[in-house]
C-alpha cells in the first residue's frame, strides 16, 4: 500500500473513531480540490478604552461595518454642502466613522442612571431608524446603502440600537438633547443653516426636529471623543 494511501486510510480511521463523518474532514489536496476561498469579513481596526477594560478587553470594528458607517458619514456632510464621493465616502468619512464607532461603544458600556427601561430603548431605537432614513434620503436608500457594504439586517439592527443606547447616555448624563422645545428649534431654524432655510416653521417641524437631534448628537460624541483620546488606543489592522 502507497505512503499516501495509507495515509488517507488513517485519518479516515480515526475519525469513525472521533465520532465525526469523514464527510466532515478537509483530506489533503492529493485526494480533495481546495474550494476558493470566499472573503466574507475582516477585521479592520482594534481599539481598547479604559472605560471598557484597557488592553485586556479590546473590540474589533469589521470591514462592512466601518464602510457602511463611513457612508453615513458622508450623507451627514452632503447635507452641509459637502459634494459625496464618487464612491460613496472619502478617507476622512472614515476616520469620522472610526471616532464615532469608538466612542458609541464606549457609552453604551457606562452606568446610566436611573437606569434605562425597555420601553425607553425601544423608542430611542425607532427615532435613531427614522433619523437614519431622513439622512439618506429614504428607508429603501438606507437598506440600498446597507446592502451595497453586505451588511445584513442583523448587523444594522445592532448598529442602531448601539446608536440609541450612546444617545440616551449621553441625553441622561450629560446635556438633554433628544427633545427640544419647539421655540428652540424656531431658533435653530432662524438663525443656523440647515436643510430647511426659507420654509415655514408648521410645514417642516419634525424633520427639523430629527436633523437638530441627530446634528447636536454627532457634536457631542465628537466632544466625547477628543476629551477621552488620551485613554484610547486605536490600531489599524488593514489600510
């Protein structure tokens, strides 16, 4: 009997033995083809905080994940004027996603209180879709976006209620930012540039309304972010 034989006829022995079906086994390439691999996800960047347990507990940001997040980076600063990229971000929507991820991870990890009710997270998660879809321009362009990075319904679900749970820490802990008065949204209105200049005030109150709230969010995660870097470690593990 061959060396090569024989030793295919060992390993399909000892896994009758093991209890696994040879069906199961990858067998040297002399007996199987090697299917071609498939990229379906990679780590793009690790980042460890002090709030979330230092160099002992770092997280990871996947690559589907932060170009989708860049994207909406990009949707945020074309509704400043900022013209979007061809494909779709640019380098810098990047780095912005990266910094937003960073922090939203971080918050959603610190204490509350009182603490936060289902029934709270709930509706914060509605708003932070609807917000999302007016960004966009629409709920079939934000599944659009999703889809064109493999993002699965999954993967947008927990990107959004990671977007609630942030907005509400920082709504409860730091400054009330999730319902303003309507006097202060005229205010905004009048004095600020914002996608709904020269309109009436009555005909565009709740899009102003989630535009202001998802502005001054944006604003103060930024915030968050340049008061901890100093307690943040960012390593990219892809360009």
């Amino acid at each position: 009997m061959s060396p090569p034989v024989q030793r295919r006829k060992i390993l399909l022995g000892m896994t009758w033995l093991c209890g696994i079906s040879p069906l199961t086994v990858a067998l040297p390439s002399a007996f199987a083809q090697t299917p071609p691999r498939i990229l379906v996800d990679r780590v793009v960047a690790r980042f460890e905080a002090a709030e979330l347990g230092g160099p002992a507990h770092p997280r990871f940001i996947f690559e589907r994940t932060l170009a989708f997040e860049a994207r909406l980076e990009a949707f945020a600063e074309q509704q400043r004027g900022v013209p979007r990229p061809a494909r779709g971000y640019s380098d810098r929507d990047r780095r912005a996603a990266i910094e937003r991820h960073v922090t939203e991870e971080i918050l959603v990890h610190l204490p509350v209180e009182p603490p936060l009710r289902p029934d709270e997270v709930r509706r914060r998660v509605i708003a932070a879709y609807v917000s999302l879809e007016q960004l966009v321009g629409g709920r079939q362009s934000l599944l659009d976006a999703a889809y064109a990075e493999g993002m699965e319904m999954e993967d947008l679900n927990a990107l959004v209620e990671r977007r609630a749970r942030a907005s509400l820490y920082l709504d409860r802990m730091v400054t009330p930012m999730l319902n303003p008065s309507d006097a202060e949204l005229r205010e905004v209105l009048r004095t600020e540039s914002t996608p709904f200049r020269h309109r009436r005030f009555d005909d565009i109150a709740t899009p102003l309304r989630q535009w202001y709230v998802a502005d001054r969010l944006r604003t103060a995660l930024a915030a968050f972010f340049r008061s901890a870097r100093a307690r943040i470690r960012i390593i990219m593990l892809h360009p």
